[in-house]
C-alpha cells in the first residue's frame, strides 16, 4: 500500500476536542504550522459528538477561575446569541462583558460553527474524518505519524506532537508508558439526549418528582439515583438530560458498540419513563441523542508528575500551576451516581504542569482529560473550561520546546505566559 506525505508541519495535534481546539489556536497564533486532526466531520469533542454543550469549569464559590481561549470561546459564542450563565433556576444571557460566574450553555451547532471560525482566523490547518492509525517513534521521538483519511493512509510529519485525544490514543500508538484504567473507575458511559415539548420546566420541581417517582416506581435506568438535566434557553420547550448510563470497556470498538445500542435502547425506554411519571413531560418527545458515547475516562499518560487523590485529600502544594480547578471528585460512578471515594472538597487546586509531560518521548505532550493522574480524581480536571486551559498551555509550551525536549522546558519561562493570556487566572 503507498502511502503520501501529507505536508511537514511544526506542531501536529491529535483531536479536535477542547483540549485540541485551545492547544491548536495557541500554537497557531504564536507563529507555528500546525495540524489539527479530528476523527469526527467537525470540532468541538463530548461537547459536539456526545451532545454537551454544557462548558463546565469556569468558576469556583461564583468567581471565574479560567480565562484565556476558553474565556474568548464564550464572548464569540455571546456574539451569535446563542451562550449563556447558567444558574440554578435561570439563565443569564446575553453575557456581554459579564465574568463567567457558573458553567456555560450552548448548542452543538453553534460550538461547531464558532470552533471552525476561530481555527480558520488563526490559519490552523484542520484535517477532519481522519483517524490516527500509527505513529513512528525514533531516539525518543515521534518523527511522524500515518492517519487513515477518506483517500487513504497518509503520513504526517511533524517536529512537535500534542496527544489531545481524550485516551492518550498518540502515546499509546507510539508505544510509550499510559495507564488503562479499570472499568470501574472509569466512571459511567453516557448517550446525552434533547427532549422538546416539555411544559414549564423547573430544575428544582423536576428534581422533586424525579426522587419521588424513582422511589415509587424505580429510576428510568438501574442506578441512575441522580436526576441531570436543564432547560435550553435557545430552544423554546427543549430539555437537556442525562440519565443513561453503562459501564465497559471503552477502549475497544466492540465494547463501544456494545454499550452504545445499550445506552440507545436506555434513551428511548427513559423519555418514555419521564413522559409517564414527571409532571410537565407528558407530550415530550425526542429531538436529538448524542451521535457517540459520552466517556469520561479510559486511558491516561504516565506524566512526569502524577496527580493523586492523596495530593487533593492532604492539599498538597503544587509547585509549577497552569490553571485551577475545583477538587471535587467521585461522581458518574458505574453502580449509581457516587462513588465510594467521592469527596465534595470546597476548595481548588491548581493542575501542575508535570501532569502534561510524558515520561518519555521528547517532542510529545498531552492536554485535557488523558493527562497522568489516578482515574478516581479525573473529575478534577476533566471538565471543558479546565481542558481548554490544559490544551492552551500544552500549545504554548510546544512553541517553547522546537530547540528542546519537553521535558526540559523551563516552567519559569512558560509562567509569565501563563498568567498574560489569562490560562493561570488566580
């Protein structure tokens, strides 16, 4: 089989999720060729292909801890009308100049379009419907990559890589040291779903009759004791939920297809639950379920620095901060919402660069949710404000490292940047 050169890039970043869209324009804007390959027909991740348009992350007791791309991602979602704060029985939009005080809702469609606009003004090269198939790993390095696109296997190169991929699919590809995470701390698979013709939704009535119907009749799915969902302020009479889940092995394509007809088979049986026992949903019907299964976690990198639940529990100081994030952990457990270990700790700790940075591989780092840490405090970080801060900071830094390997990069060097474009906000 031949395989074509692509194209000879300075920096390579393998998903299009937050973590990859922020990394990519971070690193365009600063001057560099960069490639942006996504296996999906568009930007954007969980919060596009698995139907969350719910941005997560942004703030800790009311007070905005993220800004930078993540921040700008907002006011030019603002600018189209379709972003807004979400409270706990309101939405506030417009935002306009407003801080970021709570997680941002949006629409999938919206995500798609302004992601695409923003990469095209900063001149990222994106490559979509193309899926990483190899990569080629030389004195410590990849050296290239080969993608299998709609006119066949082709090979990329590129002097930097960032594994933006959400299981750390780069790293293991190149055969360098990840973590597979056991099932059942993976946490829950999802299929997010829309219902419309819901009549005068209250998150907090709803929640009421959600307990009291779960207890009289059962809940619409075995262990699903929490109730998630809220209005959509774009979408008159449309409702955002989450009640599927499943556990499995989501590093396999038989195991996801095993668990996404489950989860599909879930969301018709629940409206149909929601439709007989909620006050309100009784003419509800479907309008949309996520394209692909929702994973939480599944795979991460062994980073130069590792983080633990017995850093978050002792509050262990961090010594090279990129971004804060709320340190609460445990949920979407696989037998019901929480997990054995889950702690609700009001507080945050900042993610340490370390976690970023392979053990091995010189010109490869990692952003989002496939970062080195236990799989019990995932949801520290995981969230897509958090992701977006990961990915800025692992594009800046790949812009630090040409001359380097990543592992010699100088946190002194990158912490002035860090706090300029907003990614260190506190």
């Amino acid at each position: 089989m031949k395989i074509r050169t692509y194209g000879n890039f300075n920096l390579a970043v393998i998903g299009g999720g937050m973590a990859g869209f922020a990394a990519s324009l971070e690193a365009s804007r600063r001057g560099a060729h960069v490639i942006l390959i996504e296996h999906n027909a568009f930007p954007g991740g969980v919060a596009t292909a698995s139907l969350c348009p719910n941005i997560m992350g942004y703030s800790f007791n009311g007070r905005q801890i993220v800004s930078g791309i993540a921040d700008e991602l907002v006011r030019e979602l603002d600018k189209i009308g379709c972003a807004a704060i979400k409270h706990k029985e309101a939405n506030e939009f417009p935002i306009g100049n407003a801080a970021i005080t709570s997680s941002v809702v949006t629409t999938k469609s919206a995500l798609q379009y302004v992601m695409n606009n923003m990469l095209d003004k900063a001149k990222v090269h994106t490559l979509y419907y193309t899926s990483l198939v190899n990569a080629r790993e030389n004195d410590n390095k990849i050296k290239y990559i080969c993608c299998n696109c709609r006119e066949g296997v082709i090979r990329i190169n590129a002097s930097y890589f960032i594994d933006a991929s959400g299981d750390a699919i780069l790293l293991h590809r190149a055969g360098a040291e990840t973590r597979e995470y056991a099932c059942e701390k993976s946490m829950a698979k999802t299929l997010l779903l829309h219902l419309g013709g819901v009549r005068n939704f209250c998150r907090t009535t709803v929640k009421e009759s959600y307990v009291r119907a779960c207890e009289k009749n059962g809940p619409p799915v075995p262990g699903q004791d929490n109730f998630m969902g809220f209005s959509i302020p774009f979408h008159e009479n449309e409702v955002h939920l989450n009640f599927t889940m499943t556990a499995g092995e989501a590093l396999t394509s038989s195991a996801c297809t095993i668990m996404d007809k489950e989860l599909r088979r879930q969301a018709f049986h629940g409206a149909e639950w929601f439709k007989k026992y909620i006050p309100g949903f009784e003419k509800s019907y479907i309008v949309d379920i996520a394209d692909s299964i929702g994973v939480r976690c599944a795979r991460g990198i062994v980073g130069r620095e590792t983080i633990t639940l017995k850093d978050i529990t002792a509050e262990n100081p961090v010594k090279e901060p990129l971004v804060f994030s709320n340190c609460y952990y445990g949920d979407h457990y696989v037998k019901n919402f929480h997990a054995p270990w889950r702690n609700y700790k009001s507080m945050i700790r900042p993610v340490p660069f370390g976690a970023l940075v392979p053990v091995r591989l010189e010109n490869v780092i990692a952003a989002g949710r496939c970062i080195s840490s236990e799989p019990e405090v995932v949801t520290s970080f995981r969230l897509m404000a958090t992701c977006m801060a990961t990915g800025q900071a692992a594009g800046m830094a790949a812009c630090f490292a040409p001359a380097k390997a990543v592992q010699n990069i100088r946190y002194s060097e990158l912490e002035p940047e860090l706090k300029r474009t907003g990614v260190l906000l506190l």
